[in-house]
C-alpha cells in the first residue's frame, strides 16, 4: 500500500505571528478562564484535600388529597456544615414559587401576536387561573419556637438562632401545602394528568418540599432564582418519607419500601421478589388486567407508603391506581439492581414491551463508562409528553394511539426518553453538577452517554444527537442567536441545541476523533469515579480529561465550550510538483514537450497556420543557424555537467533523486474560527484511497491559513476533506478538490424524533 508523506510549510512568518493578538490565538491555555486551583479542588481535576460539602438529611409525612388534588407535608431538614465558614442563615428552595401568579419567570416571558394561538392563549388563562405556589404554614425551632424566614420569590432565607459553626448541625421543621398542577395544561416537570372518561388521576410529584440550596467553596449559597430553565442544584442526604395516599393507589418513589406488607397483597410481594432473581424477562407484580379492575374502584380511606433513601439529593414518587407494575434485576459485579416500570393501560402495548428493558441496557451501557449503578432500584413511569429526572425514579413520555398502533416516531422517542431520564441517575443525580448555572454538564454528559446507550440497544438507532453531521444546522446558524455552551442555564439560545447537542457531539468528536476510545473512556470514568457523590465545576471536568490522558484539550474546549465559533474548513488551492532528476535527456525532453504543447493551443498560431505559409517560410535566405538551432538539445556538455552532479551525491540523496515521487502543496483555510484535526482522504490514479490524520495542533502558528506538502509514490487525482463526516463541517462544497458539489447536510440529515404526530405505518396496516 503506499503511503503519502506529508510535509508541514509554515505559511505564517514571524511578523504574521507577532501580529496575532494573543487573547484571540486559539490555542492560549485555558488558565484565565479556570479558577485557580485550591485545597478544596486541584489543578489535575480532582478533589482537594480540604475539599467539603454540607449535607441535608429529610423525614417528612407527604398527603396527596385526591379531591382537592393538593399536596401537604411537613418535614424535618437536619443541616449539617461541614465547611469551614459559620452560617448565619441558611437557603432553601421553593421551586414551586416559580407556578405562584405574582412569579417573575412569567413576567419575563416574551412573544409576539404571530405566536398567539389557541394553546398559548389557554395556557395564559389556566395559569392566571390557577393558584400555584407553596403555602408555608409555619417554620419551627426542635423546641417548636417559630424561626423568622424570608421569602424571595423561589428562595427563602431562614435566620438562625445562633450561628452554625464548622462541624455543628442544625434542625428545623415546616408545614406546608401547594396545589398540584395539570401537567396538559399548564406544563410542568411535575403534577397530574387527568383521565376524564375515568375520573383519575396519574400523579408524577417533585420538587413538592422545601429544599436545601448548596452551600460550597466555589459560590457560596447557590441562591440563583430558578426561572424554569436552570434546573436544580442539591446536597445530599438520607430521606425517610411518608406517603400517605388514597387506599387503591399505587405509590412508587425515591428509594426502598420499607413496609410492603401493609401496602401490597401477598400475591404482589411474591411476584417482586421473583422480579428479584428474574434478568431476562419484567414479571408483573400488577398485570394490565388487574390496574384495569383496581382503577374502576373507589377508595375506602388511606395507606401510608414508607420510602428510605441514603445519599441521595432530591426525592419524588408517583400515585395512582391506573398502574401497571413490572421489574426485572440487573446483575452488576458490586450489587444488583432492580430495573422497574410503572405505567397505565394507555401506555400498553409499548411500555410493557420495553420500559424496564430500556432500564436494564442504560444502567449497563453507563455503568461501563462510569461507575457500577449505587443504588438499589431505578424506576420509569409512565406520563404524557414529559421528560424528567430524579434520583432512582424518572418520568417518560412515548404513548401510543387508542387503538394500541404507534409510529416509528413514538417508539424510538420513548425508548430515548428513558434511556436519557435513567440516564441522569449518573449525571446529575450522582456525580453532582450544578444545574442552576451549567445545564450542559448534567444534559451534555447525558446525552453523549444516552448516544452510546442507543447505539448499543440497537445498531441501526435513529440517534437525534451525538453524530457530528446532525449539529452542523445548528452550528452554521445565526450567530447572533447562538451563544457558548458556556453561558448560564437561563440564558441559553436555542436550548436543546446549545446544552443537549453541541456538548453530546463533542464529546462523541473527542472520543472517536481527537482522543481515541481507550484514553478517552479512561479520562472519563476518571471524572465520573473522582466526582459521584460530590460536586464538580466545569473546571474539574476539563482539567481531569486532560490529567488522565495527558491531551492538551484547552484549544477544543476554548472553540466548543467558550466560543460560537463553528466548522468549516476549506482546500483553498493545490499546487502538483514533480522533482526534477536534473538528467538533461529526460528533462529537455520533458520542457520540449511541455513548450509544444503551450504553443499548440495558441489561437493565433493555429489560425495563421490555416492561413498560408509564413514569409521565412517563402523565403529560405532568411533563415540562419537559430532557425535550425534545438535548444533541447543535450551537448556533451550537460552530460558532463550532470555526471559531476551526480557523483557529488550521497546514496540516499541518489534514493530521492531517483524516487519519481510526486509532490502535492495542499492549501487550507480556516473560515468557520474552530481549530479542528485535518482529516483528509487521498483518491488515487489507480482508484485505491487512503486516510490521513492530522492532529489540530497543524494550526497553532497560524489559526487560519496554513499549508502542507503530501508526498505520493502514486500519483493523486483527488482530495477529500472530513470524508467521514466527524468534525461537523458546516460546509462539505468547499472540502474537495477538484471541486465537487454535494446537497445541503440538512436535506441529507433531516431527521426529527419525538412524541408529535408522525406517520404510523402500523395503523395503515391494520386498516
């Protein structure tokens, strides 16, 4: 096979370089930008020897009235610092201040009268309708001693009665209640959906108590408002919860039930504990033919479910008595987990084929790229047009048509839907980002691992994100409304794109192109191992990938993560050479040759010859000795001449003189502002090909303009810049040479999966 050599030419002069303003040259160090390394986090990415964190330890009673459709509780935080600062307040979070009428996210909200319809104009109703908010009873001492509080529209500040010292804890209780929203018709992470022909109710309920906010070394108290963007920024604790809910619910919830023999039949208990050695196949603790008869009856009072949960950093659990129950275990090396699905008639016959299966293959896909899955249960259930994450439980939408058909559509979004949402047990649920400020760090990480999770499900998935091609629209788009992925959670452009996408599909570049699998999934397990029950920054993230593969990586992570700069790099020119072997037999022949063929395509010549015969040519007393005189000509001289050439010739100097190699000066632009590695294919004469990899570092002299010479023993008739598609291109019209038009990338790769319509072959095939 031959190979092509390639030759670096420095295109930029020392001048060029001096005049390069330093704070724009796309490989400065990242060290202006990062916070300066410290006892609490160091320079390799890991924790500090100091480093700490304050936890927050739960016992509530919860009451979900389902005539009312309210929540109350009361609940008891133990707050312990563990920082070295003493508190003199403390912050908690009332996430369900963002639903109260007077709530600045919907003061904030804009639009214009194209987008008013009738679902905007109903949703605007139901909210001004709607009394959202938590309604805070009261907020005591453990003596019962009322402590003064301030409510900041989704912060409350509690002052306390003495100052909370390093190492000390402090426990406080309150009441409360809010009323639960209509997930349809008002949106929501959480609330109800309701059944009319039936009369019930689903309720998925979260972020339905007052929470801790984090205290810790980089910001203090996290006490952002939360507008509905930004998601949430949490300690973690121990929850002991007690769910009082109608006799004919069915409770699941963070964490193990602890008294299932006051809650479940006999028959239920065997079944889950079948569902305990089962790994192949979900067993049903509740069959669809049993949720049908129990969602028909009427309660006759109520049960209390008991939940425990250790170390986690939020709670939720869903009630109803239309559900469905399957599980199934999933074997790992530290412990077994049991995968489970809770879900109504109206989810079948979807869920019951693959919900607890699409627990199953996430926990496996991520648990080999992170750490073994902690915790003893992760559950999916079933709601509509809704996706959301809490520790062990999560809520998915994917529901098919009355008749039972789905389209493709329906199926793959549900199945990502659950992959994601379980997904996020790892990030954030576990390794503990802020979501306040970077919603990329818990939805990129994700999404990048729910791309693998696909791709290992099923070969062939129509991923949504993670291929580098499916962000190029994005990428090439309106600058003035894409900002960096490195921008606050509640400013962000373009949401899915920006947080989901863009830092998915870099991820997947660094991994398969820049990196290689083996160092990155070892950086990458290093971060997530070095942060699960703890909380990074972005800085830790980017300095423990570059400590565990020795890549210098401040170069991608300047261009992707702090800039909107996006991909597009050019073959401007190629120059084709071959050596001169300075034997005069053969290259007189060749500039002969060369000469009659420039003198044969002259158009004035060719017309004149058709004309007649030429003066000299009527009159041969004209010509002289230069008339008869060949140039190209080789004296004895030139043979001379050359003799003495070669014999003042090494042997390896002979070698390259000999070669007949060819030489191809190849010219690229950098037009998109993103340094990205050189991947450039060579199509032979003889029709063979072959790959070269450059790494991005072929820019670092000059970001924008550079060139390099290829050496080929074959001679090279095109090239192909990006053939695969993996560093998102934005523009492929300008990566070949000779020039070659392609169609758009987005009539290539429209591709689009969610839960809206969409054809449904199945039900064609049933008419």
């Amino acid at each position: 096979m031959t190979r092509v050599l390639g030759l670096i030419l420095l295109t930029c002069s020392i001048s060029t370089y001096a005049q390069e303003n330093y704070n724009n040259n796309k490989f400065k160090q990242l060290h202006e930008e990062l916070a300066t390394p410290n006892v609490y986090r160091t320079g390799s990415g890991a924790p500090g020897h100091q480093y700490y964190q304050n936890r927050a330890d739960y016992s509530m009673e919860i009451t979900l009235n389902d005539e009312k459709q309210q929540v109350s509780g009361k609940e008891t935080i133990q707050y312990h610092n563990a920082s070295p600062d003493p508190l003199d307040y403390i912050w908690i979070q009332l996430d369900q201040n963002v639903r109260a009428n007077s709530s600045d996210s919907y003061k904030i909200r804009t639009g214009t009268m194209d987008e008013i319809g009738f679902y905007t104009l109903s949703k605007i109703d139901n909210q001004e309708q709607y009394d959202g908010g938590f309604k805070i009873q009261k907020v005591t001492n453990d003596n019962g001693k009322e402590l003064p509080y301030v409510i900041n529209q989704t912060m409350m500040r509690i002052d306390l009665e003495k100052t909370l010292m390093p190492g000390e804890s402090v426990s406080f209780n309150m009441e409360w209640w809010y009323n639960v929203n209509d997930r349809l018709k008002l949106g929501g992470r959480s609330g109800y959906e309701y059944f009319e022909e039936e009369g019930n109710y689903l309720y998925t309920i979260a972020q339905f108590y007052p929470r801790m906010c984090v205290y810790n070394d980089e910001i203090g108290w996290q006490n952002k408002q939360f507008l509905g963007a930004g998601e949430f920024t949490l300690p973690f604790g121990d929850y002991e919860v007690k769910l009082t809910v109608p006799s004919n619910h069915v409770v699941t919830a963070t964490g193990e039930l602890q008294n299932p023999s006051e809650v479940l039949t006999a028959v239920q208990i065997e079944r889950l504990e079948q569902a305990k050695k089962e790994t192949v196949q979900p067993v049903f603790i509740i069959s669809e033919k049993e949720a049908i008869k129990n969602e028909k009856t009427k309660a006759n009072g109520t049960k209390t479910w008991i939940f425990k949960a250790q170390n986690v950093r939020d709670f939720a659990f869903a009630s109803s008595k239309k559900f469905i129950w399957d599980a199934m275990t999933v074997k790992q090396s530290t412990k077994d987990v049991l995968a489970m699905s809770l879900y109504p008639k109206e989810g079948n016959p979807l869920w019951e084929q693959y919900s607890t299966k699409a627990v199953a293959q996430t926990l496996r896909t991520y648990s080999k790229h992170t750490f073994d899955y902690p915790y003893p249960v992760a559950i999916s259930v079933h709601t509509h047009r809704i996706g959301m994450e809490y520790p062990m439980i999560c809520f998915n939408g994917g529901r098919p048509d009355e008749d039972g058909t789905y389209s493709e559509r329906t199926k793959y979004g549900m199945i990502s839907v659950i992959i994601h949402e379980v997904g996020h047990n790892y990030f954030p649920m576990i390794v503990n980002s802020d979501e306040r400020q970077w919603t990329w760090m818990d939805e990129g990480l994700n999404t990048f691992l729910q791309f693998l999770t696909e791709k290992e499900w099923d070969k062939d998935y129509p991923c949504r994100r993670g291929p580098a091609h499916q962000i190029v629209d994005y990428m090439g788009g309106d600058k003035n409304f894409i900002t960096p992925i490195m921008t606050n959670s509640e400013s962000l452009w373009q949401f899915g794109p920006n947080a989901y996408g863009k830092p998915a599909t870099a991820l997947n570049i660094l991994r398969e192109t820049i990196m290689g699998r083996e160092l990155f999934d070892h950086a990458f397990k290093t971060y997530a191992t070095r942060w699960m029950f703890k909380h990074p920054t972005p800085a830790d993230f980017f300095r423990t990938m570059e400590d565990a593969s020795a890549v210098d990586l401040d170069w991608f992570w300047r261009g992707w993560f702090f800039t909107n700069d996006h991909v597009d790099i050019s073959i401007s020119d190629v120059k084709y050479y071959k050596l001169s072997t300075q034997n005069p037999e053969i290259e007189n022949k060749i500039k002969e040759k060369e000469e009659d063929e420039l003198w044969s395509k002259d158009v004035t010549q060719n017309a004149n010859k058709k004309e007649g015969k030429s003066y000299l040519e009527q009159d041969p007393t004209l010509i002289d000795f230069y008339n008869k005189y060949n140039k190209y000509a080789v004296t004895e001289a030139d043979k001379k001449s050359y003799q003495e050439f070669l014999d003042g010739l090494s042997p390896q100097e002979k070698k390259i003189l000999n070669s007949d190699r060819n030489y191809y000066e190849v010219h690229f632009d950098n037009l998109g502002g993103l340094v990205m590695p050189v991947i450039i294919e060579f199509t032979f004469e003889d029709g063979t090909k072959e790959v070269q990899r450059i790494p991005a570092e072929i820019w670092r002299l000059d970001n924008y303009k550079i060139s390099k010479v290829f050496i080929s023993e074959k001679k090279i008739i095109s090239f192909q810049l990006d053939p695969f598609l993996e560093t998102a291109d934005t523009e492929v019209n300008n990566n070949s040479w000779p020039r070659k038009m392609e169609p758009t990338r987005f009539e290539l790769y429209r591709e689009n999966f969610g839960y809206g319509q969409a054809p449904n072959p199945m039900k064609e095939a049933k008419k």
